[in-house]
C-alpha cells in the first residue's frame, strides 16, 4: 500500500510508493483542523475548451456543455469503489462537499464538481453539501473546519489552490493543480498541531497515471 510521509519544513519531492508530498512553504504548517483528514480531488473529466466532441452527457443522457463527459461519468463510478474500500493513505468520507452547480455561459466547471461525487455520495450515504461556489473558498475552508472525521472535496481545479492555502492557513501557499490531471487526491493529514500534505494517483481509468 501507500505509505505516508510527512512533510515538516521546506520543500521535499521525494517519491515513497506512489505517494508523494508537496512542497509548503518553508515556514511549515501550525495550525489544529477538526478534520483528522481531508482529501481534494478536481471534477471528472470535461468537454474540450474548443467545443466539439467528446460532448457533456447530463445524467438522462442529454448533450450538456456543463456537464461531464463519458470518461468523466466512469471515474464518478469508479470513485465509489476507491472511496468505500479505500486503501492508505485514502479513507472513507463522512462529509463530502462539492462546488455549487453553475451553468452560466462562462463557468469554468458546470455542474460537473456535484456530479462526480453524487453517486459516491448516494452509495456511501454520505452527506454532499453544494453550499459553495467557486470563488467562495473562504467560507468553504470555514466550514471544512467544523467538520470532524475524514472530508472529501471535490472543486474547480483552478481554486484548489486556494482551498489548501485557507486549510493550512498559509497565505504563501502556490502550488497549483496540474491543469491536465483529473486523477489525483491531494491529502491533508492531520499530526497533532500540524497537517502533513501529500498526493496520491487515483489510478482508476485507462490512461490514468499508475
């Protein structure tokens, strides 16, 4: 299985079995979350900038542009199982939340955030919250807070930044979601008064990384 490292100060990229820390800044993370853990992971996959196929599919099968797209929809299954028989360094969710669904003709993710932890959501019974939308990282990192087990994310790749710099209270915080990579989970552990961050490959599709 996956074995975490914990990063303390500076910048470590070291690789340990498929599970890797990244850097945060060279002041480290003091801060006590609630959360024992919490994992972010980007919205299945999209239609392309440019228009034209694959086209975003909604769940009655209607072409959508806010919507996932096929390969998107089978990693929102696949999920279910990643999440309900987890392997470390990944836990099961008690909470779960998700970008709020906006369909205006310049958003950046649709409703595509709730939908790929929708099933998740249903098959663990878990509860998903979509009370924030992107842009609101604030008050999504707030209520993170109150939380108490292991939470999931799931968010506009774009704003994730933002999200981890709020949870670990480090203003600094830049490293930035790779813009092509939709199979990832970024992890906070928490570590008495400090969280450790690292990231994992969902490796669940064809084509994932391994």
């Amino acid at each position: 299985g996956f074995t975490p490292k914990r990063v303390g100060f500076g910048f470590d990229w070291h690789w340990r079995q498929g599970h890797r820390p990244l850097p945060e800044t060279l002041f480290g993370v003091r801060k006590t979350m609630p959360p024992s853990k919490i994992m972010v992971i980007r919205h299945g996959e999209k239609p392309p900038d440019t228009g034209g196929p694959p086209f975003g599919i909604n769940p009655d099968g209607q072409q959508n542009s806010h919507a996932l797209i096929v390969r998107g929809w089978s990693r929102a299954g696949a999920l279910i199982r990643f999440f309900s028989a987890p392997q470390s360094p990944i836990e099961r969710p008690a909470m779960i939340y998700a970008a709020a669904p906006d369909v205006s003709a310049h958003s950046l993710h649709g409703a595509r955030p709730s939908q790929t932890v929708t099933p998740l959501s249903a098959a663990l019974g878990v509860p998903l919250a979509t009370t924030y939308a992107v842009g609101d990282e604030t008050s999504l990192a707030a209520a993170i807070s109150k939380e108490t087990g292991v939470v999931l994310v799931s968010w506009e790749h774009h704003a994730i930044t933002a999200i981890v710099a709020k949870l670990l209270d480090q203003p600094g915080f830049d490293q930035q979601w790779p813009g092509k990579r939709f199979d990832l989970v970024w992890i906070l552990d928490a570590n008495g008064t400090s969280y450790s961050l690292s990231e994992v490959n969902q490796g669940l599709l064809d084509g994932d990384e391994p």
